[in-house]
C-alpha cells in the first residue's frame, strides 16, 4: 500500500493497493454449490453491484454448456484499521472459470475452452459526522493467462454512466450475459494490460470519483494450449480523504 499527504499536511490522505490469486485450468474438486453460495452472499451485501449483476443477467449458472472448474475469490482492505480517521474501504474479488462443452469434444481435446468471469467490488466505510469522506478513485479487475489464448473479452470499449447499463456479453450470447449499473465514473479496458493472442491478458479499469459502493466484471473466452494452464486474477484500489 501506498499514501500521502496532500498540500498541506494532515488535509489530504491517499492509499493505493492490489491483490492477485490463482485460478487452475482443470478442475479443483471445488464444489460449484460452494461458489453459487458465496455468490448469494454477495448478492446480499451489493445488491446489483454483485458478481452476476442486475436480474437481466444471464448467469452462467443457469447455462448447460457451462461446466465449474475452478475459481478464486477474497476479500481485502483497502486503508489501514489502526487509524480510525483514515481511509478505510472493503473490496471483494472473484474469478471463476467454466468449460464450455462443445458438440465434439474429441476434436477439441487438446484445445478446451473457457469462458473466465471476473469481478470486483468495492465500499468505503464513511464516517458518521460526512467530515473527511472517502472518495473511491479507481478500481479495476484483470487476469493473466498463461499457457493459454486469450480469443475475445467484453466488455471492449469505454463506457460512461450516460451509457449504462453496462453490457457484458460475447460473441454467443447465450452461454452469458449481464448488465450491470455504472452509477458515476468511466469503465474501459486498460489498452497497456489487454492483449488477445497467446498467453493474453485482459485488464478493466474503473476510474472516477465516488463515495459508495462500486463494481467491475467482465468476461473473456479463452482457450488451453498446454496440458494445464494458470490464471492470475487481480484486483486493485485507490481512494482518496479529505479532512477538512
């Protein structure tokens, strides 16, 4: 983590942070009942920030060519718990992979497919007198392949709040979807840290000035090139507090 004094001294704090954390390409033994159980209890803290969205989204779930791997998830702060005035912001992280089964898997043996959904949400703890407001000012969610292709990702262009909701969908729309609220800031992929091709990665930025709950997800189809392949997820946040 990282921070900072503004100006003057004492007026302006700032922090900075990431997390990363794995993601196999075979299959864990993780129970996908688990994963569909931790999703609920997102979907009870952020509502329609939640991993799969708004109720117009098309979980990958409910999806019959979709079949559980593996996924990673966690939770992490953002500020530091020893100053009770400073910044203080709970983000959570997901990233889960699904096989999507095609009509002859014999010749796709040795070159599975993927479909990888990613998210990350973030809350800033606010204190109750509104004096020294924490300000979230980016946050993002991205993964890096490896021993792998990354062949599409949505979403792929900036999308602004006049634009919501945002659009999360692929080139076969009916193995998922989501759409989901963009209530302030901007949404885009990170054009340094996205690149289709071999041993791909794909990066979503969040980037703005808010002071509530906020979420990034998207989805992007990739393909095995090895026996196994590893994908690393990860998150990142900054805020911002003034203390006048």
């Amino acid at each position: 983590m990282t921070a900072g004094s503004g100006c003057l001294d004492g007026l302006l704090r700032s922090a900075s942070d990431s997390r990363t954390l794995s993601i196999s390409g075979s299959d864990s033994g993780q129970a996908a009942s688990d994963f569909r159980a931790y999703v609920d209890r997102t979907h009870d803290r952020y509502e329609s920030h939640g991993v799969w969205g708004t109720p117009e989204t098309k979980r990958p779930t409910d999806v019959s060519r979709l079949t559980f791997v593996d996924s990673g998830r966690d939770r992490w702060a953002l500020g530091t718990d020893a100053d009770e005035e400073g910044i203080h912001v709970s983000i959570d992280v997901v990233g889960v992979l699904y096989r999507v089964r095609t009509s002859d898997e014999r010749v796709n043996r040795r070159e599975r497919r993927h479909r990888l959904w990613l998210w990350t949400g973030a809350t800033p703890t606010q204190p109750d007198d509104g004096v020294g407001n924490t300000t979230l000012t980016t946050l993002s969610v991205g993964v890096d392949i490896e021993g792998g292709v990354l062949d599409s990702y949505s979403p792929s262009t900036s999308v602004s709040p006049d634009e919501a909701p945002v659009r999360i969908e692929l080139a076969d729309p009916s193995l998922s979807r989501a759409h989901r609220p963009l209530p302030a800031g901007r949404v885009q992929p990170d054009p340094d840290e996205t690149s289709t091709g071999k041993n791909g990665a794909f990066a979503l930025n969040w980037s703005g000035g808010y002071g509530d709950t906020i979420s990034v997800a998207g989805v992007c189809d990739l393909h095995q090139l090895e026996k196994e392949y590893e994908l690393t997820v990860t998150s990142g946040a900054s805020a911002s507090q003034g203390t006048l």
